[in-house]
C-alpha cells in the first residue's frame, strides 16, 4: 500500500538538491482541537451564536498558544482535520480561496460561521505530489462549492483569529475505520514524512496542526446552557487516565511512547487520534524527543482536550 | 385519534454516482432507474409525507430532525467532490418534524430540531430526496443516526414518530439512506470497473436482499449486529437503519419486498428496496428483542458530579438530603436490615428491606433512580404541582428493577417475590399500563398480588410496591 521506494532513481538527485538548498522550516508543530464550543465561547463576529463565555481553561490555552508564537514568522499553516473525512485516499484543498457558510451538523446551535479563508495551493500541490510519489492515494479537492469542515475553522479560528496565513488543508484518510490503527498510523506516518519533505523543500516557514481531541467518549445530552461550566467533566475516570498518560509523554518528549501505544489509546479513549492527526504530526516533527509544550487541558462535553506546541525552531537551535 | 399509517418502506443508496454520473457505468444507471421506479411507486401510493432515516447523518447529542421549511445549498461530497455538485432545495414539513421531537421526548429520548440557514443537508438525504421525490410534491422530514444509540433507542425513535403519523392521520412512506456493504475501493477507480468490493461482502448483500425481497424486514433488524461485523467497514454509524424501519413497521417479518435494484457503488453496495406493508402471506415470526416504549438510557450523566458515588463508604447517616422534592434520608442500619447502594435512598427513616426468619419485607418501592433521583417515565406533575403527563409503564418497570436490585443486594432475586401489595395514584388511568408490564415480570414468577387505589405518595409517582419476599438461606 506504502510504496517503498518513494522516488525514482532520475528524482533523487534533484530533490535532494532541492532539500539541501532550501531554508524551509518546521517553526513549530501544535496539537490544536476542534470542538466548535471553543468559537462559540469566544463570539467572534464571523459566528452567528452568542455565548456567555465558557471552557476557559482551553481558550486561555488557545491564548497562550498564539502569544508563544506571536513573534515566530512564519508563511503559511498546514492543517489536518478529522472532520474532513475521506475513504478514498488524503485530499487537500486545491484552489487559492474558499469563502461560505460553516454549520456544524452535530452542534448547528453551537457554530454558525461565516469563513473567508486563502489556501497555500503550491505547498498543498507539493504535498499532495510527494505523497503520490510515496504510492499514498491523494486528490487535489478543486470544487468551488466545497464547504470547508468546522474541524479546520475552529482550529484555525483558535489558532490565528486574523486568518491572515494561508492554509494547506488535509483530509482524514478513514484508513482506520478500513484497516486498523496499525495500518492507519504506517499511512500517516509516511505522509507525515513526506510533508515534512515538502516544507524543507518550499523554502517556506511553516506550522503544523493537528486538529484533534485526545478521548473522545462525549455525552449524548446537553445541559440547558451549553456553556453551563457545572455540568462539564470527563466523560469516565479511564478517560482522564489515559488522556493524563499522553500528556505525561507529551510534557517529557516521549513521542514514540505515543506512537507505540497509539492502538491501545486509540481503541480503549475512543480516541480522536483514530483520524491520524496525532501520528501525521509527530511524524512532520520528525517524531520529537524534546518536550512539548502543555499550554491547557480540559473537556469539551465529556472529552479530554490539550492544547500543545512543540517548538521545533528550539530543537533545531538546540541541536545546531 | 386518527388513522395514519404507513404505506410504504424503501431502502435506497446514499452515493452521489446515481444523481451526478448515472451515465458513466450502467449499474450506476440501473440505481437511477430503479429510484425513478420508486418514485412512481411512491406517487401512485398516494403518500403524503416522506420520512428519511440517513446514515450519512451522524448525531452526537440524541437525534436531530429538519424542521427547516425550505432548506436550500449546494452540497458537494467530501470524497466524490470531483463528480460535481448537487444543488438542492427541499420542502420538509416543519410542523411534522416539530410533533416527532415532542413525541420523542414523551418517550424519553433526547431530540431537537434544526431549523438553521445554510444546513448541511446530508449527502443520503440529498440523493433520497433529488431522486425520489424530483418535483418537491410529497413534504418530507429528516432525522439523523445517533452514534451512540442502541437498539432500543433506535426503536423508540420509530415509535416515536409512528405515533406522529397516527394522530395526524398522515400516508408516510419512511426511507432509509443506507449502504449495505459499505467498503468502498480506497482509490479513484475507472467507473467502468465498478464491481462489489469483495466476494465476501456480495454474498451477504445477497442474502441480505433474499431475506428483503421475501418481506423478512425483522429478520435482517436482528442479524445487524452480525452483518455489521461482517461487511460494514467501522465508520461512526452501525448497521442500525434496519432496526428504524423494522420498528416503523411494528418489526414485522411478513412485508411484501421487492429489490428493484443492487449494484455496486465505488465497491460499496448500493440496493433500492421497496417494502409493502401488505402482508406477504408468510407467518409472521417471532420477534425476541425488548419491545421497549421508553427509552430509559443513561440520561443523568451531566450531573454525575452531585451522585453519591463518593460517599457509599461513609457511615449511614439519618440527615436528610437536600434535594428536588422531599428530604433523602440514609436507610437505616440495624442487625437484620438489608440496604442497597443501587437502590433510591428512602423519604424517611427507614431501610430498604428487613429479614425476619425466612422472609424478607421490603419497604415500599417506587421507581425513582439510585443517584440521580429521576423518575422513569416522568413525573405526575412539577414542583408548581401542575398534573404533568407521565409513562405508567416506564414508572412501572423501573419499580420492578429497583425491587431486583434490593433483592440482590440480600443474595437472592426477583423470582424470590412471594406477594405485592400495588398503589396507584390514578387506577383508572394507569392500571392498564401497570398490568402489562406487571405481566411481563412480576406475573411470571406468580406472586399473589392486592392492588389499591391511593390518593398519593410523598413523591410524585404513580405507583408503588410493597413487597414480601423468600429471604435466601444464609451460608
């Protein structure tokens, strides 16, 4: 499925070339949730609900993210969402803008965007060509009436409310759902190399997102108020565990603990990392040992949600 | 009351390749057909309420419905999105939407409409609709597939919604977008070498559509489970359209099917099924899952923070508790007294049962839940004391599961019940509802049984029982 041998021998030499003549750069890689309660929370004009606040602890997470970045440069921002789910293959929004109405069909009372967004369509192709290079199925998504998902405005709201970057937005390839966590995570971990590749390659600074909750059990009711702090909590006690266990690894740069023991979190915290965000990302940040950045923790009606950076541009001065 | 019904069930496919690339592969055009076929149908049946039950419609919190009168877009297919797009603007029955969300919640589940601009109208429902019902003639409602509902879930929101078509007087046809197999190949095919994705899989689509052709509408409701481990790939929804429709057709086995078409969608299989509610002549056979009214699933959970879970280790405390309604008082401890977390705290100084000898007396017992202190089935009336309507039946069935729990916490069961003696509030209005469940539980173990007429109880329930019972040998 993998193919191998992701180049041809004519290939090599150019882009190895190209590698070692660009300056692009991994500036930081980031776990960046999605739960449209967040925008709802934070009454951005573009979104039609108002709220009277709610999961603080998360949006000062989402605060504190942007403030440790506000004075990193970088060009664009390359996303990966669970709720843009394809069977057939990774697919990645392919023209140069999309602007429309979000509403989210499991909390349209919740989110009711209005997004107006640019997309980095030379670096989307650019992935989009490696990864075919590397034998993944991949399509460029080039339909103008396409409604970009409300996993990829909520955590691109959350993450840069200006939405003055432009974006490479990625699919969840289900592969978990057809294969397995095993079969998913080898996918995600190639395409994960091979957009790593193709940011070095662009010559361009770049963040990364993963756009996902940890576990993912969720109440099937809502209180009155669905901002009503009291009624949040963690969906069950083996759910804090095992969200606690992955960011006891995050905090203390274990990223291949959390590779190794994807299966078992993934089935047992129902966990949201079945879409490949979390595999993707470690694997653009070429699977980190250095600390990642906690910067908040909290459920979002039932599930566990962290916000977390890691700073490759630190690890690269580091090691440099 | 009137005579609603339903005039007919279809099945049909829930890929964009019928309405966007009919022409590309001729199976594709054998789907097109056969939904121009149901349509037809659909129209001579003289149908006036379309009701669809979409798979491609995942709900988390309960079930949604469309209550939106005209909800207009442009949907595109997050996969086949290079197929085209589907411009849609349909004609959904508010008012009908609205009274299954209120049927809904009489019947405990939780459900809510939609009725906001821009909506994404799912891709099934936009196939369902666009083909089935071409000029926007027959009003149609949409409900989604709740991730997490089970079968009796599934089955009340049926009921739900049949007691809808009843009191309106309606002719529905209900509808479930659905795929049989769904494994789809996971890469662009040339839709010329459209085939099902395996064998396998075509081989229970087969059987699956044997039993549907021959009307056996329940038998594939209780295979659903097996056919979902067998040929579902482990998307978010289960295999459980069967289990609507089967409950919209009072899960009867002996319909008149018809498979109009199956053919394979991008490997996934893809069938038009008409299901007529005439009787096919064959013997109806047995259907041996809950016939549950109400749906008594796990709906307290926002307030798991003010259970008692942390405290069942403390010493029992006569204190009342403050809570909605009267006073909760620790059960009282004594050397012969049996007590039991999973029962409701009791309204005074008392314990749950007491063992004298060979015999165990309870203390009367209602149907209010461990814990959270909700009534099954609803309150008689509010705190204001306003006469509230409530579910006999559920109040009923959670007496007798509370009897269970007290009798196993002493080491024995409920086939230990020696003689009840009942209360109702309201003996005319409830001992119908009573009796029925009575017979399904506790008049199958045979105890004898006094049942009275009282003008009220310290909670506001309909019904208690008072309880003597063999007392297990102690060891």
């Amino acid at each position: 499925m993998v193919r191998e041998e992701a180049f041809s021998d004519a290939d090599i030499i150019p882009r190895c070339m190209g590698l070692l003549m660009s300056k692009g750069e991994i500036v930081a890689g980031c776990l960046a949730p999605h739960p449209p309660h967040l925008v709802y929370a934070e009454n951005p004009e573009q979104n039609e609900p108002t709220a009277e606040g709610g999961w603080e602890q998360l949006r000062w997470g989402y605060e504190r993210l942007r403030e440790s970045l506000a004075n990193v440069d970088y060009d664009a921002i390359v996303l990966l969402s669970p709720h843009w789910q394809t069977y057939i293959g990774t697919h990645f929004l392919g023209l140069p803008s999309f602007k429309s109405l979000s509403v989210d069909p499991v909390f349209p009372n919740l989110f009711r965007y209005h997004y107006d967004l640019n997309i980095d369509v030379d670096l989307s192709r650019q992935i989009h060509d490696r990864a075919a290079d590397a034998g993944l199925a991949v399509k460029m998504m080039e339909n103008p009436d396409f409604r970009v998902d409300y996993g990829t405005i909520t955590t691109g709201h959350m993450f840069n409310p200006q939405w003055d970057k432009p974006l490479v937005v990625i699919s969840s390839n289900r592969s978990r759902d057809y294969y397995s966590v095993e079969v998913m995570q080898e996918m995600m971990i190639e395409l994960g190399r091979v957009t790593r590749e193709a940011i070095l390659a662009s010559g361009k600074k770049v963040v990364v997102l993963a756009s996902n909750s940890l576990s993912h059990r969720h109440f099937t009711t809502e209180s009155a108020i669905p901002e009503d702090m009291s009624k949040e909590h963690i969906a069950s006690h083996a759910m804090h565990l095992w969200d606690m266990r992955m960011i006891e690894y995050f905090r203390t740069g274990q990223s291949q603990r959390i590779l190794d023991e994807m299966p078992e979190f993934t089935e047992q915290a129902i966990a949201e990392s079945d879409g490949g965000g979390l595999s993707w990302l470690l694997s653009t940040l070429d699977v980190p040992n250095y600390p990642g950045i906690l910067h908040g923790y909290g459920t979002i009606i039932g599930t566990g949600n962290a916000i977390v950076e890691w700073p490759e541009r630190h690890h690269k001065e580091a090691s440099e | 009351m009137s005579n609603g019904e339903l005039v007919g069930s279809y099945i049909v496919p829930v890929h964009p390749h019928t309405v966007l690339a009919a022409d590309q592969n001729e199976g594709w055009g054998r789907l097109r057909d056969a939904f121009s076929e149901a349509s037809q149908r659909i129209k001579d049946s003289g149908a006036d309420l379309l009701i669809i039950y979409s798979t491609t419609w995942p709900s988390i919190i309960g079930h949604q419905i469309i209550a939106d009168p005209n909800p207009e877009w442009v949907m595109v297919d997050n996969d086949f999105h290079d197929l085209g797009s589907i411009p849609y603007s349909f004609n959904i029955d508010e008012n009908f939407a609205h009274a299954w969300n209120k049927a809904n919640e009489k019947r405990g589940l939780k459900s809510r409409t939609v009725a906001y601009h821009g909506f994404p109208i799912d891709v099934g429902s936009v196939v369902a609709l666009k083909l089935l019902n071409p000029d926007n003639a027959i009003p149609a409602v949409i409900v989604s597939s709740n991730v997490y509902a089970n079968r009796a879930e599934t089955t009340v929101l049926a009921k739900a919604c049949m007691d809808v078509v009843k009191s309106t007087g309606r002719k529905a046809v209900a509808i479930t977008a659905m795929s049989l197999s769904n494994r789809m190949f996971t890469k662009p095919i040339d839709p010329l070498d459209d085939q099902i994705h395996s064998l396998k899989d075509d081989e229970w689509n087969r059987k699956i559509l044997e039993f549907l052709g021959e009307g056996r509408l329940e038998d594939v409701g209780q295979l659903s489970r097996t056919i979902h481990q067998q040929i579902r790939v482990n998307k978010v929804v289960a295999f459980k359209p069967m289990w609507w429709l089967s409950g919209m057709n009072q899960n009867r086995n002996n319909l008149t099917g018809e498979v109009l078409a199956y053919e394979a969608l991008h490997g996934a299989g893809g069938a038009v099924v008409h299901l007529d509610p005439t009787a096919s002549g064959a013997g109806d056979k047995e259907y041996d899952e809950d016939d549950v009214e109400y749906f008594l699933g796990e709906r307290n959970v926002l307030d798991a923070q003010n259970d008692e879970e942390g405290t069942v280790n403390q010493s029992p405390s006569t204190a009342p508790t403050q809570t909605n309604g009267p006073a909760l008082w620790e059960p009282t401890e004594s050397d012969d007294s049996v007590n039991s977390n999973a029962a409701p705290k009791p309204v005074g100084a008392y314990p749950h049962a007491r063992r004298v000898g060979d015999l165990l007396y309870l203390s009367g017992v209602g149907p209010r839940q461990p814990g959270t202190n909700s009534i099954p089935g609803g309150p008689i009336h509010d705190a204001d004391g306003k006469t509230l309507n409530y579910d006999i039946k559920a109040q009923t069935h959670a007496v007798v599961e509370n009897i269970t729990r007290i009798l196993e916490e002493a080491g024995g069961s409920i086939n230990d019940v020696l003689d009840v003696t009942s209360f109702l509030v309201d003996m005319d209005r409830d001992f119908k509802g009573y009796n029925e469940v009575w017979a399904k539980t506790l008049g199958k173990v045979g105890p004898t049984r006094t049942t009275l007429a009282i003008r009220a109880l310290p909670t506001p329930i309909a019904v208690e029982m008072k309880v003597i019972a063999k007392a297990p040998v102690l060891e």
